[in-house]
C-alpha cells in the first residue's frame, strides 16, 4: 500500500469515530434544566416556554406557556403555576403559594395570592398588581384614590376627613401597609372613621348614586366577634324617611352584611342568625383583603371579596336578594365613612389602605 492509500484510509477511520461520538452524546429533550446547589436534584419541566430554576433544598417548578422563575432558599418550598403569564413566587424561610392566569402575580410572607388579569365588572381593566411595592395611587379614571403617603387625612392636600368619638383613635400608620409604607390604622369601641365627600358632587341619584368603590383592609379583630350591630362602611346622604345611613359593609353575629335603617333595620340577611355562608369579620387570619362596591341609581348594590361578588350582600332594584328585605329608597348619598362602628362596647382595630372611588370598576389589581 503506497503513502497516498494509507493517508486515504487513517482519514476515513478518524471521520467514523466522530460519527459515532455524536450518535453517543447526550440527547436529553430541549428545554428542560436540571440544576441543584447545595444537594438535592431540582427538577424543572416545560412545555411552550422556557423554564430556569435554581434550588437549594429542592422547590419543584411547573409551566405551561410561560416564564415562570422559581427561587427557594430554605424553609418550606415554594409551588409555582402559571398559564399565560410571568409568575414569580419568592420564599425566604416560609411557604408561598401563588396562582397567576392572565397576569403577574407576586406573594409573599407565606399568604397565597390569586390574580386574573382580565376586565372587572363594567369595563374597567382589573390590574394585575399584588402586595408589596409602591402605592399605585393616583390610578387613572378615579375621582379618589389615596394610598396615605402624602397628606394626612384631616390636613391640607387629603381628600380624607377623621371622625372619631372619645376614646377612639384613626391615624396613619407605618407597620403595616398593602402597598408602600403607610396606611390608616383605627381602633376603638365605638366610632373610628375616615369620611370624604368629593366623591358626591352632585343633587340627584342618577349623578352620585353611580359609583364603584375599593379599599384593603387588614382586619386585627380577635377573640369573640362581636355579636351586635357593626359597620365597617357608611354611604350616607337625604332623601330617607329613617336615618339617611347605609351601612354599606358591616353586619352582625361576626357576619357581613349590608343594613338600612328606613321605618325599621333591614338586614341583607338575618339579623339574629345569619347564614353560616355569609362571610365573616376580617381577622389576622385572613390576612389583607380587597373590598369592593358597586352602587346604582336604581337602589341596586353589589359587593366583592377578592374579586368575588358576596351573593348574600346583594341588593336588585332596592331589595335585598338573599333576605327580601326593601332598601329602598337608598339615600341620596353626600358622604362615604369607612373604618369601624359598633353599637356596642367590642374592641376592634384594623388598618385600611388604598382607598380608591371613580365611575367604573377599579378592581384589587390598580
């Protein structure tokens, strides 16, 4: 064999076992990551989309469609789903939970955020903006919205009043807050208010009676609820043979509900024994819910627990839905007080944030 041949040969040889080097390699299915640090394997799967996780002591992550990142140091591991949307679920020392369609939603300090990010009742954009960051106020297309870390209620530049009896107190505070680092904390036994009456520019029901209204509250209510009447929001106003109050959000037997005082009080349900279904008072359990209210001209209302409508709270046409009871006439309404009263002698205290009203939905995400 001349030198020539042998050169042909020793290259067609070389040019084979590189052939069968890259059938040999590694053809584990793209998109998919595995990484660890610290021990443990943490696996990571993906359809549509790419996921990267980093673990140390181990935290699952799933997605479908998204880019979810998941990141756990310690403690409990974090769980992150998410279909259509960037999710992002951080946990130091503590479980978070968190559940996003549609939007981005972010929790944190072991409470359990849901979010959807589409359009709330009456055309308004929910928002997709959980706890945490700065507050969002002012949000366009509402006449108010007051995060509290400007002025004061009760001073100039806020749109806030305080009305309070003896021995009651409603002031800003900053240990705890919904977004950014301030909010208005009340406490008391009987009367803790902040009021404001922008809103109610106007002499007839069709121009003030037409509203949507949001605010956060972090009820602090322990031990035994209260067992009598309790209001946590007024709309009061003219035009009522009773008192010109509607007890907006409040209730009785540590029950919500909505109440009217015309020739007689009138309970969205009853009164002595509420339904086991109506929701209860806000505690430190329920950590920060979102409220909301929708009033119309025609005496109806509507109103919302996280994003959830409260059927037992609802009013048609001036009547209520669960119990029959008329709330008609509803007042002309001139002002809003939100904040705790009780015809009683129960200690309650609480913190509300981000109060916001205007002509359409706002929702818990703005």
């Amino acid at each position: 064999m001349n030198i020539t041949n042998l050169r042909r040969l020793t290259l067609t040889f070389g040019m084979a076992a590189l052939a069968l080097a890259a059938c040999s390699s590694d053809n584990s299915a793209p998109g998919s990551t595995s990484g660890s640090t610290g021990g443990g394997t943490v696996p990571s799967s993906s359809t549509g989309g790419f996921t990267a996780t980093v673990g140390t002591g181990g935290a699952p992550t799933s997605s479908s469609g998204g880019s979810p990142t998941t990141s756990s140091s310690g403690g409990a591991p974090d769980t992150t789903s998410s279909t259509g949307g960037a999710t992002s679920g951080s946990s130091t020392g503590g479980g978070t939970t968190v559940s996003s369609s549609g939007g981005m939603t972010t929790g944190r300090g072991g409470t359990t955020v849901a979010s959807s990010g589409g359009a709330g009742g009456g055309g308004a954009p929910m928002g997709n903006a959980g706890a945490g960051g700065p507050s969002l106020c002012p949000v366009a297309g509402t006449t108010i919205c007051d995060g509290f870390e400007g002025a004061a209620p009760g001073t100039a530049g806020s749109d806030f009043m305080i009305d309070v009896t003896a021995g009651n107190t409603m002031v800003v505070d900053t240990t705890k807050a919904y977004r950014g680092t301030k909010s208005m904390k009340f406490s008391g036994t009987s009367h803790a208010y902040i009021t404001e009456t922008k809103t109610f520019m106007g002499t007839t029901k069709a121009v003030v009676n037409n509203f949507w209204g949001r605010y956060f509250i972090f009820g602090n209510l322990t031990g035994a609820a209260p067992t009598s009447h309790a209001v946590y929001g007024t709309l009061s106003g003219t035009g009522t043979p009773g008192d010109g109050e509607f007890h907006f959000v409040g209730g009785s037997r540590g029950k919500l509900q909505a109440e009217i005082r015309n020739t007689g009080d009138s309970y969205t349900d009853n009164m002595a024994s509420p339904a086991a279904t109506d929701p209860a008072f806000p505690t430190p359990a329920d950590g920060w819910q979102c409220w909301e209210w929708h009033v119309q001209p025609d005496d109806s209302f509507d109103f919302y627990i996280n994003g959830t409508e409260v059927d037992e709270m609802k009013i048609v046409a001036g009547k209520a839905m669960k119990s029959g009871a008329s709330f008609s006439p509803l007042p002309i309404m001139t002002k809003l007080s939100i904040g705790w009263q009780y015809f009683g002698s129960a200690m309650n205290s609480g913190w509300i944030d981000e109060v916001a009203l205007g002509p359409n939905r706002i929702g818990c995400g703005s």
